[in-house]
C-alpha cells in the first residue's frame, strides 16, 4: 500500500494516516544556510508538509538550459532541499506549475515562452490578454494549445529526471500540484478568454461532440461588438470553459503519471472568482481531475465578517463537491509586500490571525496550507522567520497544530450545518456574464437585474455568517441528501424550480422562502443576556458520546460578555484550545466570551 490518498479528513502516505497540516517555504527564495532551520522549525511545529513552488523562468531561462543543482544559483539546487526535508522527517509537496504566480515575474512562465505570441491568449476582439496584477502582469499561453503543452510536457520531464528519485515511496516528495489557480493568469471572464485560434478551435470540437456539426461557430461577443448573445450560446461557453479547464488540469496529471507519479497525492487550488465556483466549478476538477481540490484564502486587514463570509461558503463548496478532506491549499499567513505596493492598510496581528485560521476550523475544514509559513521577499509577519525563529504570530499556529496533533477528530468529524441553502448555478452562470473580473471589475455590460438572483444568494450567506451559522449548500441540479431535520433556504428571486419546492415540502422537509429577509433560525449560534453576540461563530461537530464545539471571536469592543450554548447538553466541558486541558462541570451556566478562538469537548 503506497499510494498517496485522502480520506475521512486526513493525509493517507500509505498505512499512515496523518493531519494534513501544511506550510509555504520557498526555499528558491531563501539562503540556503537558511533551509535547514527553517524546515526544522516547521517539523519542530507539528507540520506535516512542506509546500513549494519550482520556479520554470529560474530553471530553465533559456530553452535548453536547466539548472536543479544550484550551478548557476545555489538557491536552485531542489535536491539539497528534498534531501533535508526527508532527514527532519517533513513530507513534500512540490508545485512546478507550470504557472505559479507567486509575485513571480510572468508567473514562473520563462521569458522564451511567452515571448511565442502565436501561443497567446487573446480575448473576444483578438488583442493579447495581460494576466495577473501589477507589477507582475504578463501575457499567458492558451491551455488548449497543443504546442504549449508540448513544451510543458518537456518540462515536467527535466523536472522528473531531477527529482524521480526523491519521490514517495523512495522519497519525501507525496504531492503535487496542478497548475496554480487555473484561471488564466485570473483573466478568465466571460469575454476576457481564451479566444485564441487554439480555443477556439477545441470549442467547435466540443460543440460538435455535443450537438453535431457546428464547425462555423464562434464563441459568443461582448453585446457592443454582435449585439446580445442568446442565452444558450452563454451557456454552453461557460460550459465550455469550465470543462477546458479541467481537461487542461487533467491533462497535466496524466504527464506526471506517464513520467513516474502513478501513486501521489494531486492537488488543485482554486482561485477566489468574482462570482463563486463560476467558470471553474470545485464539483467538476473532483469529478473530472480526481485531485484533492480547494479554494486560496487571503484578506486585506482589519479582518471582517465579509472575509469569514468567504470561508463559509467556500468549506460549503467543498462538502457540496464531496471532498474528502476539505483543505485550503493557501492560507494566509502573514503578508505579502510586492515591489512599489502602496499599502493603504494595517498589519494583520497575532489575534486577528487566530481569528482568521480558527474560523477556518469552526466552519468545517479539515486541513490547510499556511502560505506563508517562512517570510521570503515579498513577505513578511509570518509565523518563522525564514531561518526557522518563531516569530509573534507564531503562538496562534502553534495552538492550532497542537490541537491537530492532539485532538484529530476535532478537525475531521463533519460540522454540523444549521442550515443548507439552494444554490442554483444557472443564477451565477448569469451573473457571471455580466461581471468583469477582479482587477477590472466595471464592464459596460453589467447589467444590475441580471446580477440580481446571485447577489441575493450572496447575500442570504453572508447573513448566516453574521448569524454566526455554519451551512450547507444544495446545487439545484443534484439530489439534495442532507438530513431531513436541517431547514431548506431558498434566497429570493432563486430559479429553483418550484416543482422542486413542492417535492421537498411533501418529504417533510422545512422549506422557508426568504422573500426579503432571512427570518430567524433556529441554530447553535451563541446567544448573550442581550440577544445575538455580533463578531462571533460556533462550529459543532459531533463525535460518538461527545460533541466538539469551536467558538470563535472577532472584531472591535471586546468586553466581557457571556455566552451561551442553545442545544449543547449539560455536563462537562473540556477546554482543548491548549495542552493543559482544563475540565469543569457546564450546567446552564454561561461561558465567558473571549477574543480569538477556543475549542471544548462537551460529555453528558
């Protein structure tokens, strides 16, 4: 048994079963004196996994000429640093891309290839598309190029022959990852990509394979350049686009296969979309890559509920997707500081990042990627120092890893959700066609009552965040299987079929209809003497005999306002946030509120 797996919330490297708790450390970044203490420091931490790009613009700068060993740059030599991640015991996961981002100058994508205009990414009126933000903006290939895949597949294999032997079973290296959130460099809105001869082309094979013969077709135009599209021609581009990607992601896994990894872990992180899961939907990279998928998280400070709101749907997608061991590929950790950023914000601080990983946990995920874990340039106010000395936000990750280590299932068992809430894609799908993306957000097609269904939702889910209450999420077009007990919500203007509504209603299910808004609920939500405690979520997750209960804390005027646990049974409660559990008798009695996140064990 030597496959790499995941599996009931945990990492499987063959009959082990470990936590999947995992960190950034770029060591192509670093000294290389600095490697050592810094991985030992992570493992010294309870960290399972060390995460890490490979670099394709530093290893290979001209077509031809590789450097893995630290020839022409010491900090390139990957083999000295696998060799010292398997002497401390650190498993690996290697991201070769082969686009990475990372504030990296085109992504990672080496000079020479994006010089290769004929590989380009173009949008609906043939110009180049720039990808990604400033000071890093660059053209992209297009993923349906054969030519660029070509070239990848090269360069996965030098990758192979300089690392084939560090690779599990004989090595530290268990996992890897597909790309970098696959979404065009972020440029992938309805009319921003990939229109390119290359794409274009796979289109009208993919239309064929659908409908029959429609070789003259082209992808629908912005309205000013055709006049409006029809509403089928929209969908199936967002179809379209949503199956090349996976196809593209797919396609880098079987390489990687072909070249020795029949047996790791792949992964996918998925980029935070203007509008959630829309083209690159979590539910199609698990079914149609089969790689241990999820959503990036970072925030810009203070920390806000709005923030918390993108957790909880994101860990939502996750269950929604059937994801084994909901992860977040990258959370932030500390900060980035890109070359001439004016920063118009403060730090984060060590409570506010206790805030931001705790909430994580309460809201049902199992694992997560600390990105960064080591400061390197462009980073900094992360937990190590990048040669391995703890810094002031290192007690939140210590408190979190310990609990990890300690208590597992405090991670792993299933939250429960207060409610699930309808989630009709062709709402978003039509909302998608009127949104731009994030660094250029105004089109002149936006169209506010087309937008309006999906804000809705949006909205609907933030105000259960505000409520402090964890939910499911219910795709309209599967079978809705959570328990019959947990309430139905239907945002306003959803285009759920009311045929549906009906249906659910004569199984006996509580169907509430939110015609403005969200009535009250009933939920595990912490309630003070005055009603609702703002700034605050709870996350239940039930365990045979006992219920793990995550309660967690945030925002300006902390006082010392008490809670209670509407539904928790009496009887003694374990604080579990540090090794020195602390027990004490819970009868009715309320708990005293405090600012970042705790966790307890309740027993009847």
């Amino acid at each position: 048994m030597s496959a790499v797996t995941v599996a009931g919330g945990l990492l499987r490297v063959g009959r082990d079963e470990l936590p999947l708790i995992a960190g950034e450390i770029q060591f192509w970044r670093m000294e290389p004196e600095t490697w050592e203490p810094a991985v030992r420091a992570a493992r010294a931490a309870g960290v399972t996994l060390i995460s890490s790009y490979l670099s394709w613009r530093r290893h290979e700068p001209e077509q031809g000429r590789l450097d893995f060993t630290g020839r022409d740059d010491p900090r390139l030599d990957v083999r000295r640093f696998l060799r010292i991640c398997a002497d401390a015991g650190a498993l690996v996961q290697l991201k070769p891309g082969p686009w990475i981002c990372a504030e990296e100058p085109g992504g990672g994508y080496p000079d020479w290839l994006l010089e290769r205009t004929e590989l380009l990414v173009r949008d609906d009126q043939g110009e180049i598309v720039l990808g990604y933000n400033p000071p890093f903006q660059h053209p992209m290939p297009s993923y349906a190029d054969e030519r660029y895949l070509s070239v990848v597949e090269d360069w996965f294999a030098a990758v192979w022959a300089a690392i084939g032997d560090q690779v599990h079973p004989h090595g530290p290296v268990v996992a890897l990852q597909l790309d970098n959130e696959p979404s065009l460099c972020f440029q992938d809105s309805l009319y921003g990509s990939d229109y390119s001869e290359a794409s274009v082309t796979a289109y009208r094979e993919w239309m064929r394979d659908r409908y029959g013969d429609t070789s003259t077709v082209w992808p629908p135009r912005r309205p000013s350049l055709d006049g409006p599209p029809s509403a089928q021609s929209l969908e199936d581009w967002i179809a379209f686009k949503t199956a090349s990607t996976t196809r593209y992601l797919a396609t880098l896994k079987q390489m990687h296969e072909k070249l020795g990894g029949q047996d790791l872990l792949y992964t996918v992180n998925l980029v935070t979309h203007p509008v959630h899961d829309v083209p690159v939907a979590h539910s199609a990279v698990r079914r149609d890559v089969g790689a241990a998928t999820g959503e990036d998280h970072y925030y810009i400070p203070p920390l806000d509920t709005a923030d918390i709101h993108r957790l909880a749907r994101s860990a939502a997608t996750a269950r929604a997707a059937g994801e084994p061991l909901p992860w977040i590929p990258e959370l932030q950790a500390g900060i980035w500081r890109s070359p001439g950023e004016l920063v118009e914000y403060p730090d984060p601080t060590p409570l506010e990042q206790e805030v931001w990983w705790g909430a994580a946990v309460a809201l049902g995920f199992a694992g997560f990627n600390l990105y960064m874990l080591g400061n390197r340039e462009n980073w900094e106010l992360a937990p190590l120092e990048n040669d391995g000395r703890r810094s002031d936000f290192f007690a939140p990750i210590d408190q979190l890893v310990g609990l990890a280590h300690r208590r597992p299932d405090a991670l792993t068992a299933p939250v429960v959700p207060s409610v699930v809430v309808a989630w009709h894609r062709p709402d978003a799908h039509a909302a998608y066609s009127v949104t731009g993306t994030s660094r250029l957000p105004d089109v002149d097609w936006y169209d506010e009552e087309t937008a309006a269904p999906y804000r809705l939702w949006e909205r609907t889910l933030l105000e259960l965040t505000e409520r402090g209450m964890p939910y499911d999420l219910w795709d309209t077009a599967t079978e809705l299987v959570s328990p019959v007990e947990v309430p139905v919500v239907i945002p306003p203007r959803c285009g759920v079929d009311p045929d549906q509504v009906a249906w659910l209603r004569a199984e006996g299910r509580t169907v509430i209809e939110v015609t403005d808004q969200l009535p009250a609920l009933p939920s595990p939500a912490l309630i003070g003497p005055g009603g609702r405690i703002p700034n605050t979520l709870i996350g239940i997750r039930p365990l045979p005999g006992e219920l793990i209960v995550h309660v967690v804390h945030w925002g300006d005027g902390f006082d010392d306002s008490l809670l209670y646990l509407p539904g928790v049974p009496n009887g003694t409660l374990t604080d579990l946030t540090s090794p020195q559990s602390t027990l004490f008798r819970f009868e009715h009695a309320p708990l005293k509120l405090v600012p970042g996140h705790r966790v307890y064990a309740v027993t009847a």
